[in-house]
C-alpha cells in the first residue's frame, strides 16, 4: 500500500525538526502532493506533522501496457 501525503498547513513558525520532516517527506509548497511506500518510519513522520498534512492511502497497481509499446523483435 502506499500513501498520498498533502501539505495542508504552512509550515511557517514551526520548529525545526518538523521543517526538516516536512522536507524529508519531499514536500515544499502548500497543497504539493508526494506518494510514499506506507513503512513505519513514514508513519511516524506522518504522525509528527500530522496537524499539517493530509493523508490518503492509495492501492497498489501493476502498471499497465500502452498499446504499440511491445518490443519488435
């Protein structure tokens, strides 16, 4: 499973170690979207922040074929 982390709130006034989280978890503006691997260390970054972000957990997928993408041999 994976999940999709929104910041929500700025960062702005905040200490330091939640601005380095938030930039650990690859987010720098506000409403940026970033799509992790659901382990229990993003879980704690995420509960850490969590009053700052929103967070959506996504399926995973096999990605699909394109049509005409098959290797010519």
């Amino acid at each position: 499973m994976k999940l999709k982390i929104t910041l929500k709130r700025s960062f702005i006034g905040r200490s330091g170690k939640v601005r380095k989280i938030i930039l650990s978890l690859g987010l720098k503006r506000l409403h940026q979207s970033v799509v992790h691997d659901d382990t229990p260390p993003i879980r704690g970054m995420i509960h850490k922040i969590s009053t700052l972000v929103e967070v959506a957990g996504i399926k995973d997928q096999e990605p699909r074929k394109l049509k005409g993408a098959e290797s010519k041999k």
